[in-house]
C-alpha cells in the first residue's frame, strides 16, 4: 500500500480486520475505495450516520457522498461513468481531474457540505434522503450556500423538515 499512498493522504478502506496488537487491515480492492481527489470532508456525530446496505451514495445533483458509519464523510463531484475498468482507474487517478471540476461544482459540494453540517448541528440522523430534503428547502427558500447555517435559516430549515410532506427520495 506504501506504493500507492503516503502518509497523510485521505483514503476510502474498508476495515478487513483489526488485529490483537491494534494492528489494522484495509481493503481497497475495488475501484470504490482508494485516494480521495478533489472534495470535502466532514465530520459529524458517528450516532447520527444512518446505517444502510449503501453508504457510497450519488445524488441527483452529480454529488457523490461517502457517508462512513464513523462520522466521516467526503463529498465530491461524481464521477463520470468510464466503460472499461482500465478508464476507470485512469480517470480516478488522474492529475488533471481537478481541471474538469467547474465552480459551479465546487458550489455544489459546498451546499452538500453545508446541508450535512446543518443536520449534524441539529441532531437529525443524517442518509442521502434527509440530505436532498434539506437541499430542496434552500433552493425553496432560496438561502444562499453560505448563509445555510445562520440561525435564522437554520430554524427555517428545521421547521421545513418536520412538516410531513418534504420527501425527495434516493435510491
């Protein structure tokens, strides 16, 4: 692993096992684990991850979100669909990947960014559905991405999600 990452590089893994002596195993065997390009990460309350059979969720916006039952979580654009396993690498790899990142994308991880923060200051369990149903209410109320955790937009938003009729569903 030392070939392919240094240390202080952020990563996906999945623990494969962890040792008596502390030791950890990762797995990174598949192209949906490896160095993290080009995103955010955040962290929230490990309590509030909901657990599901998927945690590497793309939503409809072209934001993939990795939802880490640890309270970690990274947000970055989605990457776009390559045909062969090889492209696929290549593309993940890349070092001009962050030429293909728009402002307009950069904008969109940041609202995600802001949405996960919000539900976490909240105490409100944090899936890719409550995600897109906090999203639905700024565009609705309009509420500029930096503004997204003001207190007055913040109470906005919490009173929007308990009213039963906000569902904007991922599957």
């Amino acid at each position: 692993m030392r070939d392919l990452f240094k240390e202080g590089d952020l990563i996906s893994a999945e623990v494969q096992e962890i040792r008596h002596d502390g030791a950890i195993a990762l797995h990174t065997r598949s192209l949906k684990y490896g160095k993290l390009h080009f995103g955010s990460f955040v962290k929230v309350a490990p309590g509030l991850i909901v657990r599901a059979k998927k945690h590497f969720v793309d939503l409809p916006i072209g934001i993939s979100v990795i939802l880490g039952t640890n309270g970690f979580i990274w947000i970055s654009a989605t990457q776009m669909t390559a045909e062969t396993e090889t492209e696929q690498i290549t593309q993940k790899h890349s070092a001009t990947a962050v030429g293909n990142v728009s402002p307009e994308m950069f904008s969109r991880v940041a609202l995600v960014r802001n949405a996960i923060a919000f539900l976490d200051s909240e105490f409100m369990a944090i899936d890719s559905n409550r995600i897109m149903n906090v999203i639905q209410d700024i565009d609705r109320f309009q509420i500029p991405v930096s503004k997204i955790l003001f207190p007055e937009n913040r109470q906005k938003l919490t009173n929007a999600l308990r009213e039963p009729d906000t569902d904007m569903s991922v599957e």
